[in-house]
C-alpha cells in the first residue's frame, strides 16, 4: 500500500509539474501570438505609409 501511495503521489508531482510546464508553454504561445498580430500592424502601417508617399512623388 506505502509503494502505491508513492506512485500516486509521484505521479500527482509529476502531473503539477507538467501542468505549470504547459500554462507556461500557452501564455508564451499567446504572447508571441500577440507580438505577430502586433508586428503585422506595423508592417501595414509602414507599407500604408509608404504606398500613400508614391502618390505624392508622383504628383
């Protein structure tokens, strides 16, 4: 009975552990998703500005 409660309570440590490994492995997910859509908006905004400024040149 002792060998099956340290089984147990191992593989509820292991468990915990592997928990908190993937909320953190998410909340990276999510972030670096953030940053990409972020970015993304940058890039439009530069090619906005940029498209925008060829007009003008050509004027």
């Amino acid at each position: 009975l002792a060998q099956l409660i340290g089984d147990l309570t191992m593989a509820g440590v292991i468990a915990y552990a592997l928990k908190i490994v993937w909320g953190k492995y998410q909340e990276q997910i999510t972030e670096n998703k953030q940053l990409m859509k972020d970015q993304t908006q940058e890039w439009k905004r530069l090619a906005g500005l940029e498209e925008s400024r060829d007009p003008e040149e050509t004027d």
